[in-house]
C-alpha cells in the first residue's frame, strides 16, 4: 500500500518528527485571544480590572506588582428583584 492510500477509518500516524510539527498548522495566537474575549471576558466584572488582567494575562509574563493569586478574590454583585 503506498503511502498516500489509506482505509477509511484508519488512524493515520506522522512518519517522522518534521511530518508532526507540519501538522500544527493553526494559529495558536489566534485561538488564545478567542479564548479570551469569548470566555474569560465574561468574568470581566466579577474582578477588578487589576486581578483581571493579572488573572487572564496572554503572555503568561509575571509583573512586577502582581498580588498573589491566593489573595484575589472574586467582587459581591448584589442582585435586586423587581417586586411585581
């Protein structure tokens, strides 16, 4: 069989190391920000804009002023029921 022919539901394994790394070809900076604005943004309110950005940050790069993760804590939002 040569190596382009396959059976259907065959699992199709990379023959060598470079045929892997060829195979990564999605854009790994794209999906992080939508990872971001889709997902994360939603928490956008339940933290200070400082934990936020500390909490969600792409680069991963510690600052220099961050607090501790263990001291951030999530902002009380007070729900009000509209009497009927």
């Amino acid at each position: 069989m040569r190596a382009d022919e396959h059976k259907p539901n065959e699992l199709l394994l990379p023959s060598s190391a470079d045929d892997l790394k060829d195979r990564r070809d999605y854009d790994v900076e794209h999906y992080l920000r939508v990872l971001v604005t889709s997902y994360a943004s939603r928490l956008r309110k339940a933290y200070t804009a400082e934990d936020f950005e500390q909490l969600f940050r792409v680069d991963e790069q510690l600052g220099l002023f961050d607090r501790p993760i263990e001291s951030i804590q999530p902002i009380w939002i007070r729900y009000q029921a509209t009497s009927a």
